[in-house]
C-alpha cells in the first residue's frame, strides 16, 4: 500500500513538474493538461487491475482526437505547396514510370504520416527539444527535462521485461491514430501519460526495488 502511495506521487511530480505540462498552462490548453492527469492515473489504476476495464484506454485516443480538433490538417489533405510539388515534379518523368508513380498523392500521403509516426518515436523529440533538428514555423520545446531520460530507459525496460504491456499499447495505438494529423504535434500529448509513466517505473524500480 505505502509502495503504491510513492508511486502515485512520483507519477503526479513527473507531471507537474515537467516543462510540457506548464506549457499546457501557459496557452491555456487545459483540455491537454486534465487528459495527461486523468488518463496518466487512468494507466496507473489499471495497470494493478485484471479485467476487460483496459480496452477503454485503445479507444482514448481515437475518441479524443474525434471530439477534439485544437487544429492542423489530415495527411489526405495536402497542402497547396505539395500539390504544386507533385505536380512540377511529375513534368519531368512524363516519360518514365518508376519517377511517375513515386510522385502522386497517395505516395506523399504516406510519406507524411511516415514521417509522423518516427517522430513520435523519436527521443529527441521529447528530451532535447528536437536540437538539432529543429523544425521551421512549429514552436519545439524539451518536454522533458534530459537529466530524466536514463528513468525514462529503466521505466521502459522494466515493463518490457515484466511484459506490462497496457501501456507500450496505450503509446502505439496513440501513435497509429495520431500520425494522421500534420504537424503532429497538436495531439502528441495523448503520448505524455505513456512517458510519465515509463517515468514512473523508472524511479519506482531504482528506488523502491528493496521495499
């Protein structure tokens, strides 16, 4: 009970302390900052729970990104800029079939949510704010503080090796659906309960494994 105690406290410093979570609040996106609460406790509660209560939490994203629209675009709907793109390009492969079929919609559709999903997978984004990679026009900050990135490792480790897969689910079922929207950014908060958590586990593993 006391081991569980901690853990729910580190959970909660992990949120409030980070510097995602106080940009959430400086912009006033407070639907964000009660969804990292709610569903990060969420993941928490149910991960010491057996039962079908879980599916809930693969529809989470699905039905957020349904109800909520903070912005930006679907993949399918490309921008003026690479509708020229595509079609400059294609007067050059009039000729040539390979160059012609690389260079259509569907092609660049999945080009974009390519590039969606490795960044959502990438550690940069989360911890060096994308340094040196910084993308123009998008605002990048360091969600999380790097010094925390070794319990981030050990968090994902330790769920790995005790197969405590609700939440590697949680993140790629979020990661699936919200690669669809451009710039992903606009929903990569349903990834934060998934990172506090591996968070979490981290400092729990280091410091409670005795207890």
């Amino acid at each position: 009970m006391l081991k569980n105690k901690i853990s729910l406290l580190l959970l909660f410093f992990f949120i409030f302390s980070s510097s995602w979570f106080k940009f959430f609040l400086e912009d006033h996106e407070y639907f964000e900052a009660v969804y990292v609460i709610l569903v990060s406790s969420l993941l928490f509660y149910l991960n010491k729970k057996k039962g079908k209560l879980k599916v809930i939490l693969f529809f989470l994203p699905l039905l957020t990104i349904f109800f909520y629209r903070p912005g930006g675009n679907v993949i399918f709907n490309l921008d003026e800029l690479e509708k020229y793109t595509i079609n400059t390009r294609r007067l050059y492969y009039e000729n040539i079939t390979l160059g012609r079929f690389y260079e259509n919609k569907i092609f660049y559709i999945f080009r974009n949510y390519q590039k969606n999903f490795f960044q959502g997978l990438d550690l940069n984004y989360y911890f060096f704010g994308n340094h040196p990679r910084e993308r123009a026009g998008i605002k990048e900050i360091k969600k999380i503080s790097f010094i925390f990135l070794p319990l981030f490792l050990v968090g994902l480790y330790s769920f790995i090796r005790k197969k405590s897969y609700l939440f590697l689910y949680y993140f790629f079922f979020s990661l699936i659906t919200a690669s669809f929207y451009t710039p992903i950014d606009i929903y990569s908060f349903l990834f934060f309960p998934f990172l506090v958590s591996c968070l979490t586990e981290g400092a729990e593993t280091i410091l409670l494994r005795d207890k």
